[in-house]
C-alpha cells in the first residue's frame, strides 16, 4: 500500500525592510545633495566676495569694517 505524503512550505516576503533601506538611501542621497549644492554656493559667494573686494586680504579688511560699522 502506498501512502501519499503531503508537504506544506510556507514563504514569507519580508518586503516592509527592503522599503525601508530603500527610503533611507534616497533619504541619504537628498541630504548629500542639498549639502553639496549648499557647499558649492559658500564657495561661489567666497570667491565672488574676493574678487568684489580685490583679493582676500581686502575681503578680511573688508569683513571687519563692516562688522565693526566703520
């Protein structure tokens, strides 16, 4: 005689903590990028202040007239 066995296997998809790595990448990538374009303006504006003033000796002479008021 001959018996059928049956065999139940059960899967689960963990999907919830792939989503989650997933956001924080983007998350991460979001806050790389906004520092780096923040990083690139100070840079241009530093520059610029320079080149306004005529070179960073006077940019310095210039940062501290205005921040003394004379």
């Amino acid at each position: 005689m001959k018996t059928a066995i049956l065999k139940k296997t059960r899967t689960q998809t963990e999907t919830a903590g792939r989503v989650d790595e997933q956001i924080y990448k983007v998350g991460i990538a979001a806050v790389g990028a906004c520092s780096l374009a923040i990083g690139v303006w100070a840079t241009i504006a530093l520059v610029s202040g320079m080149a306004a003033s005529g070179g960073p000796g006077a940019l310095i002479a210039d940062w501290f007239r205005a921040v003394i008021g004379s």
